[in-house]
C-alpha cells in the first residue's frame, strides 16, 4: 500500500525540492528540450515559492517524490496569447501551475496526474474554478499528463525572459465545476 498526499512546501524541503528542479532539467535536456535551459528555475525563484506559500509537494511513502507552485490570480505571462483564446473574461481570476517536476526516483509512475489532481483541488478550495498551465511546444509527456487531466489546449503565449531565446509555450485551461 502506497501513501500520498500533496502538503505545502517548507524551507526543509528546499534541498529535496532544488534536486527534483535539477533532475528535472537534465532530463529535458537529455530529451533535447529547450526548457529549463537557461537557469530558469533559479534557487531563488524556488525559495520565493515556499516564502509565498505557493509551493507545494507531492508526498510518497514520506519522501519527496514531485513538487509544483500553484500561483494564485492572474499570470502576466497568460496576458501575451499569440495565437488562440482564453475562455472567459480578461479580468477572470485563476491559478496556474508552474514548476511541475518529479523525483527521477519516481518516474514512470503517474506521479504527475495525482499532484495535478491536489492542485485543482487545492485550487477550487481556494476559490479558483479555472486552472492555467504551459509547457514547451517539444515537451509531449507532460502535454499527455496537461491533457489526460482535462485540461483544454487554447493556444501559444509567449513570456518575456531576457535570458530565454526560446519562450513559446503551449497554453492550457481548464474550468472546475
């Protein structure tokens, strides 16, 4: 019998947190995926996560096996759309998904569905029935674990990143009932 369950992410589990970014970075780039290529996420971007209280961890048998920030209201990168439209208004507040990685040591195991999962419950709990997330155009695993969540595929956006030559992404939406 496994044990999981989503908690939010504290300073101790910065360490754990800053390995999974890692791993996860390396395996794109192994996949020849240019996301997470350019120092993005930084160490920094993950410690504001906890400080804002909006990152969080997917638990496994008491190890760290995922992690994710969940930011609530309105993204300025969504605001960009360059092709395809959002459902709803331009004032419509949501949550967004960003930094979304699994523990090498626990891929494979549709670890990615069931943190998802947490999130839009996380979410609605909130107050938010609209959930955002992107990923790179080439990044097909994780448009299979976007899409098999029921999110909907609404179009390109484009997110401002000196540092980033390659900054589309594919957009998703979904609304919870």
């Amino acid at each position: 019998m496994t044990t999981s369950y989503l908690k939010k992410a504290t300073q101790a589990d910065l360490p754990d947190i800053l390995e999974i970014i890692n791993e996860a970075k390396a395996y794109l780039k192994e996949q020849g995926i240019n996301q997470w290529q350019s120092g993005y996420p930084t160490d920094d971007d993950i410690k504001n996560d906890i400080d804002r209280n909006i990152s969080y961890v997917l638990m496994v048998d008491g190890k760290i096996a995922g992690t994710a920030a969940l930011w609530p209201g309105q993204d300025v990168n969504y605001k960009n759309m360059i092709e395809g439209t959002w459902h709803g208004a331009p004032e419509d507040q949501y949550t967004s998904i960003h930094r979304i990685a699994m523990s090498s040591k626990f891929r494979g195991q549709h670890l990615s569905e069931k943190m998802i999962s947490g999130l839009l419950t996380l979410s609605l709990e909130n107050g938010f029935n609209e959930v955002r997330v992107d990923t790179h155009p080439k990044n097909v695993g994780m448009q299979k674990v976007i899409t098999n969540n029921g999110f909907e595929y609404r179009g390109i956006i484009r997110f401002e990143d000196p540092n980033e030559t390659d900054n589309e992404r594919f957009a998703y939406q979904l609304y919870l009932k």
